[in-house]
C-alpha cells in the first residue's frame, strides 16, 4: 500500500493539535498556542519515524510512553500539574485515538488486523474523525464547567409568610442592586409564589415597584415583607429579617425561584 508522507503529516498534524487542545479543554484553562504549535510539530516528526523503529514492543511502548511525557512536558511545563497534565493528554489522545481505531476496525472489520497493522482508513479520514470527536466533547466540557460554576451561586433560601414557612432555590445574582428604603430586594416568580404560598399571601403585599431589566423592558414588582428569611450558605444557616420579596409576573430566564440580592452574604 503506497503511503503519501503529505496526507500522513497532515492526518498528525491535525490530530495532535486536536488532543493537545483537548487536554487544556479537560482540566478547564486557556489553551496555548505556541505550546500547541510545538508538541503538533515535534509530535508529527516523531510520528514520521514510527515505521522505521525496529525495537521489542515493550521498549516501543515504553518509548511512546516517555515521548507523550516529553510532549506533557512542553504542554503544561510551568502552568499546571506535570502529572495531572499528563493523564489529561493522554485521556485526550486515547480519546481520539480510540474512535480512529474504532473507524479503522469499522473499515477492516477485523480488530485484530486494525491493532496489528497500519491504519486502513482513507486520507484525512483521521482528521475528519478526530474533529467529529473533539467539537462535541469541547463544548460537553464548557457547559459542565459553565454549570459547575454557576451552581456554586445557587443557595437553599426558606422563607416564612403567616405560619407557612417554603423551601425555594435562589440564584445569586451580581447585577440585583435592588432595594427599598435601603432594604435589599429578592426578585421572585409570580408562579412560584402562588404555587408555595397560595393567592391569600399576596394579601401581604404592602407596596408595589416599577423596574428596569426584570423580564421586560419595565416590569411591576410586588413588594412583600416575609415574617423570616433564612439563607443556608455552606451548609451554615443564617437568619435574614431583613429581605423584601420583590414579586414579577414577568418573571425571569433562569430556572431558580428567586434571583437574591448580593447583600444577603454579607448577612
């Protein structure tokens, strides 16, 4: 079978820069190019010389192994953990090295011969299959890692009106300055407070506001004054008298009950 070293580089190059973009993916910091650029190119010219190796396959593997350290090395020298770096490019290189080979297997319908022999699979195949791969796993890792860390805004909140104390889920909202006669508000749905409370607590409504930026352009809050507010932040409970609920029918995009004022941390 002729091989063309052009679709052979190629096929390296773009599989390589893929797993090296993919280990920074993994542990969630900001790729780096020059790294980058460097282990594709020392990476594809090792590669070029794969076929000429006439070792014992357990000193090829061991070479392999030393040479995705050196190339960790390179990676994440300086900015991140040698070893944590190194699993991370090596779980991304078996990631799509492990769906080439998968490819290859598919094609020759033989494992066997797809571990034991060179690849089979078309020029640029690789590459296609490898960015088939790595698209979707960068973005599954952005939306856990979006998800991790907006979590870490979500509280537990109980809040009491008359005898009826309900448990609702707060989201800390950075941009919430709101207040009323310096006390701080807490937007929350007009549903959710139907649904927890029932219609006869909005009889406590003492006062309503009009706001900028609260599901429509201008949105009406009702104002009421829970009898207790209490806010459970890290795993500690702390007691608020101090909150208004700002009540919208507008309501909000996100999927909490509440979007909480930045003061109530502070107590």
């Amino acid at each position: 079978m002729k091989v063309y070293i052009e679709f052979f580089v190629i096929d390296n190059v773009v599989t390589t820069s893929l797993a090296s973009c993919l280990s920074y993916n993994f542990i969630g910091i900001k790729i780096r190019r020059l790294r980058v650029l460097i282990v594709t190119v020392a990476g594809t010219l090792v590669s070029v010389f794969y076929p000429f190796w006439s070792l014992p396959t357990p000193l090829i593997v061991i070479a392999k192994l030393l040479i995705g350290m050196i190339l960790s090395l390179i990676l994440f020298a300086g900015i991140f953990n040698i070893a944590f770096g190194a699993l991370s490019f090596f779980g991304a290189t078996a990631l799509l090295g492990g769906a080439c080979l998968a490819a290859d297997c598919f094609i020759s319908g033989d494992l066997g011969l797809a571990l034991s022999s060179p690849s089979r699979l078309p020029y640029c195949l690789p590459s296609a299959v490898s960015l088939a791969i790595y698209i979707p796993a960068r973005c599954i890792l952005s939306s856990a890692r979006k998800r991790r860390a907006e979590s870490s805004y979500g509280y537990d909140v109980y809040v009491t009106i008359g005898n009826r104390t309900v448990k609702m889920r707060g989201y800390l909202d950075t941009g919430n300055g709101l207040e009323e006669d310096g006390i701080p508000i807490a937007v929350t749905k007009l549903n959710v407070f139907l649904n927890k409370f029932g219609a006869d607590a909005l009889e406590a409504a003492y006062a309503e506001k009009t706001v900028a930026g609260i599901g429509d352009a201008q949105a009406r809050l009702i104002l009421v004054k829970p009898d207790k507010f209490l806010l459970y932040l890290d795993k500690k409970r702390n007691k608020y008298s101090d909150v208004i609920l700002g009540i919208t029918a507008s309501g909000f995009r996100r999927t909490e009950d509440m979007l909480l004022p930045v003061s109530v941390l502070g107590g």
